[in-house]
C-alpha cells in the first residue's frame, strides 16, 4: 500500500480486530490476501485515479475477508482491461474461498475476497 500511496493515491485502511489469533493464518492465504489487496489497489489506480480508497481486513475464527473500495470517479477512457479480476478469483477459488467484484450505487467499485483462514491442505498446495 505504500508504494500506491506514494504514487499519489489517497489510501485509507481498517483492520478489524480479529480473535486474538491475527498470526494463525496459513501462509497461502497471507499470500494469497497480499497479491489480492496489490492487484484491487493497481486496477483501482489504473481506472479510477485520484479517487480515494479504502481497504479493509476482517478476521473471525474460520476466514479473512478483504475489502477493497474505490470512490466514484470517472474511469479512464482507453485503459485496456487485463486478467487483474480473473487472477484474483482464481487466488481465492484455489483456498476455497469467494471473490467478489463490481460497481457500487454510487459509482464507486468494489473488491471483496473471503479466504479461509486454514484452507483444505490441498488447496493450500495448489500454485498462488
């Protein structure tokens, strides 16, 4: 998030406390969260500049949910689509996990992953 926000982007983030248990995540999701958050901020950057963002991390007992939000903003006209939204569901689908992405009511978008704290061992194995 640094390097996002010394490129000029305004960056706002809220960390949810979880059970008290914040190490006990596997190490595939960390990953897995990581490059989700990274690829949410490039595309929020990418198509909607100098529009603020916010990015949230809630953790329960069993999943991390991350949520990353762009304000309205008007997208930027030819800047070509990429596999940032594939790439980003399939991370979260090889944990067992969910992704979630689209325009809000207000303009604004939205990345919303749910990965699970401890995948399925095979999961956890599969290439992030």
């Amino acid at each position: 998030m640094e390097t996002t926000r010394r490129a000029g982007a305004e960056i706002a983030l809220t960390e949810m406390p979880d059970d008290g248990a914040r190490g006990d995540v596997d190490a595939a999701t960390q990953i897995a969260a990581y490059r989700i958050v990274q690829e949410a901020l490039s595309n929020a950057v990418r198509h909607a500049p100098r529009a603020p963002i916010t990015v949230s991390v809630i953790a329960d007992a069993a999943d991390v949910t991350i949520r990353v939000r762009n304000a309205q903003a008007t997208a930027v006209a030819g800047v070509p689509g990429g596999h940032g939204l594939r790439g980003m569901t399939e991370r979260a689908h090889l944990l067992g996990g969910s992704l979630e992405a689209g325009a809000d009511p207000d303009g604004g978008w939205t990345v919303t992953a749910r990965l699970p704290r401890h995948p399925a061992p095979e999961a956890s194995e599969g290439t992030l």
